[in-house]
C-alpha cells in the first residue's frame, strides 16, 4: 500500500466524488486534515498497469474506511494491511466490507441504507399552533430529552444523557443545525444536521414526541432542515438509516436509496 501525499489531494477528491453519498465520512475527515499529517492517513492500491486507485484507506486513529470504484482490488493485500494495526472500527460500501467481514471473525457487522436527496417534495404542513424555529446550543439538553421519549434509542442513549447533550451542543455551535417543531413552548419534534464540509451534510437524528406521531411534523421539520441546508450552500443531503418507518418517510420527501452502508466493530 502506497501512502498518498497532500499533493495528491486534488486525484483522492476526484475518485472519493464518484459516489459523494457514500463516501461523506471519508471526504469530511479529509477536508479538515492534512494528508500529510497523523490524523488522518489514506493508503492506496495501485493499478500496476496504469497507476490508477484499486482502492483507498483512510486511516482516522484506530478507525478504517475503504473505498473501491469496483471488485478488482486485490482483497488479500487490504486484509494484510489492516491486520498490521490496532483496528477500532472497519467502514464502507457494504460489498466491501461483506468481503473484509470473514477475516475479522470477532467484530460484528452492522448495515443502513445511505438516502441521498433528489428533488424535494414540498409537504402541505398547516398546524397553527405549533411553531417552526431554528434551533440554539442552549437547546441541546431539550433535544436529547425528546428522543428519551423514543423507543427507537437503546438503552446506552440514556446512560450517557451528559455527553449526548455535549455533543449536540458542539454541532449547534459549529457547521452543524437543526430545525425543532413547537407546541406550547415544548419541543415536540427536530430534526438535525452535520456538515462538515459544503458538499454534503448528513442528516444526524430525527424524532417526534410519541403524542404527536402521525401528524407529519416530521415530514414538516425534514423539509424545512432541508430547504435551509440548500440555502447555506449544501449540494448534497444524505442520511444512513434502518428503521422501515422513516426509511418510507424519507422516500415520500424525495430521499432516493443510493446503496448500502456497512461497519464492523
């Protein structure tokens, strides 16, 4: 494996953009880090015929994400690779990862769709008393009471209540917002972003209080985090998912699957 320069910036970018949706973690870590730097560590596969990219691995501390345009990378020689190190995690395209998956027998494979925005279905959203606003750091705590009251979260969610409210803070306070529905002063649904870069931003969390399913407020909260992520300058949303429910919300908002999403840890 050959590691890439920061000069070679301009050929990773190009070949990572064949499929954005996909390869968003990767090209957000690389947008803040010097390929020259520890931080974050991309080796390649060469073509040996014509010097062209097999594959590339970008190594973030003890996490790994692969990419390939296609199967023709030599698979023994990534697996050796990886093996060399301490690995934390292993992500990708999930054909990549299903290959790697036999070798790393004591990490546990987890899947989610990758949804990438196409064109935007403007939703009809008429609740008089419940107010749309963009939300602040100081909401953060409110946020991640709202999705205690969902029992799509595991347990862990709960336990770690401090940090999780730390974290949403962190992205309100950065590239990240939300947009959060409101019915007598309480926060009822939200939806939120992270944008690491101008190219993609990725839908990071959705919930409705229970009360209120069924009365398109998350259709509604979407839509306007949506339209205010295309007016800061975001080309593409994306969001990773499992849940069969908002996975057919997201298609009816005009979301299009555009392949799977794999790690292993």
């Amino acid at each position: 494996m050959k590691k890439l320069k920061e000069q070679e910036r301009p050929n990773l970018l190009a070949y990572l953009k064949a499929e954005p949706e996909i390869n968003m973690f990767f090209i957000g870590i690389i947008e803040n880090f010097s390929l020259d730097s520890d931080e974050a560590c991309v080796y390649v596969e060469e073509n040996p015929h014509n010097g062209s990219f097999n594959m590339v691995i970008l190594k973030h501390y003890e996490n790994y994400i692969l990419y390939s345009h296609d199967d023709s990378y030599q698979l023994e020689e990534a697996v050796d690779f990886l093996k060399e190190d301490i690995v934390d995690t292993i992500n990708g395209k999930e054909g990549i990862i299903r290959r790697i998956a036999p070798f790393f027998p004591q990490m546990k494979i987890e899947e989610k769709s990758v949804f990438c925005l196409g064109l935007l279905a403007k939703a009809s959203f008429e609740h008089s008393k419940v107010k749309t606003k963009m939300l602040k750091p100081d909401d953060a705590a409110s946020i991640i009471d709202l999705y205690a009251q969902n029992i799509a979260y595991e347990a862990g969610f709960f336990a770690n209540k401090e940090k999780y409210i730390a974290e949403r803070r962190s992205n309100l306070e950065g590239n990240g917002f939300a947009v959060g529905l409101f019915y007598r002063n309480k926060l009822v649904s939200v939806a939120e972003i992270s944008a690491d870069n101008d190219l993609i931003g990725l839908i990071t969390g959705v919930a409705t209080h229970p009360k209120y399913y069924g009365r398109g407020f998350a259709t509604h909260a979407i839509t306007v985090l949506c339209e205010e992520a295309f007016r800061q300058g975001i080309k593409h949303i994306s969001v990773f998912q499992d849940n069969p429910k908002i996975m057919s919300l997201l298609k009816k908002i005009g979301f299009e699957e555009k392949g799977q999403y794999a790690l292993l840890h």
